[in-house]
C-alpha cells in the first residue's frame, strides 16, 4: 500500500524521528489475504526494512490465516545509529525462538506492534510473555499494543532484566523510557545466558 507508506515517511521527515509501523499490504497473487507487514522508517523518511508476519493468530476460536496471508521473510537484525533492532508481532511473542534468533544476531532491542485481543487471561500472558521474552534473551522489549474496541491495551516497556520501565494503561496513550544500551551489556555480563547455550545438546526439526 504504497499511500499508506509515503505518508509515514512524510511524517518521519517532518518530525525527523524514525517510526516502527504496523501496515497491511496487498498480496499480488491472492485477493482474499493481505501480509500484516511492520515498516521501519528513518529520521529521513526512507525505509530502512520490513517485515511481513510469519505466524499467524489461529487460536482462541479466531483464524487470522483467513484474512492474513503468512510472510517467508527470514529474522533479521537491523543495525541503527541507537543499538541492534529486531522485529515481532502480536502473536509471534509466544514463540521464544524467534526472539532468541534475533537475539543470536545481537539484538539490543525487539520492537513487537501488536492488536492483542482482550479476553481471559490474555492480559496476564501479554505481559509475562513481554517480560520472559527480555529476561531470556537480555533485551529491551518495547512492545506497543493497540487500544479500544477489542483490544487491551497495556503497552509496554520492558528491560533486559524483565523491569517493567513503562506501561501504558487500557486507553491509547504515549509512553516514553530512556533505553540505556550499556545496561544490556551489563546485563549480560552478570547473566550471560546466551554464552552458556548448549546447541550441541538442542534437538533440531
């Protein structure tokens, strides 16, 4: 949807801030499905990566493969003038290798748009799962959530130790932290679970 990204990188340029964007995109060969597709926009309105979703919310009586058609694009790690980003979204955080490939690539942040659903016990798995996400992988997990309608809100920031720095509420709101870099090195230093990895032990399908 080529309007959709000018005008994002319209306001890139404008504001000169970078912008992580949650789209979707026409798929050329399939009129029923679209990609859910994140975009990465620098301060001069260029983008600089996306990121077509890979696992889609077929659960919770909900079937986004419907609608959604899933990406083949591979994880990768985009190197920034702030630190090392990686990309989820929404329901990718319950899958802990996908956050540990970024993490293998020395990601210093994961940034994870969501439209995470309301509904039992949901609210609970977002933030544990936010939170286990950082801890296993010593990262920054900035993860923001659309709110209203269905949705629950509560987005957050989350530091490599798992502290919740900020969150937002169940209302649309704007969130700000400082993300200290030196704190993931620090962090990894007195808890260097990546080091320790056994992949010789790890069986593989």
């Amino acid at each position: 949807m080529r309007p959709k990204r000018d005008s994002l990188a319209e306001a890139a340029r404008e504001n000169e801030i970078y912008i992580v964007c949650g789209i979707f995109e026409s798929k050329v060969d399939d009129e029923q499905r679209a990609y859910n597709t994140t975009v990465f926009i620098n301060r001069y309105g260029q983008i600089i990566h996306s990121y077509q979703k890979t696992h889609l919310y077929d659960a919770f009586n909900y079937k986004e493969s419907d609608t959604i058609a899933p990406g083949d694009n591979q994880y990768k790690v985009v190197e920034t003038e702030f630190g090392k980003i990686g990309f989820m979204v929404c329901y990718e955080v319950r899958f802990p290798e996908i956050a540990r490939q970024l993490a293998l690539q020395e990601a210093d942040i994961l940034f994870i748009p969501a439209g995470w659903v309301a509904g039992a016990m949901k609210e609970n798995h977002w933030e544990t799962l936010l939170r286990a996400r950082a801890i296993e992988n010593t990262v920054f997990v900035c993860a923001s959530n659309q709110a209203g309608n269905i949705f629950s809100g509560r987005s957050m920031i989350v530091d490599p130790m798992g502290v919740i720095a900020t969150s937002g509420g169940e209302e649309e709101t704007l969130i700000i932290s400082d993300i200290d870099l030196d704190r993931v090195h620090r962090v990894r230093e007195k808890l260097p679970s990546l080091v320790n990895r056994k992949p010789e032990f790890y069986v593989t399908t």
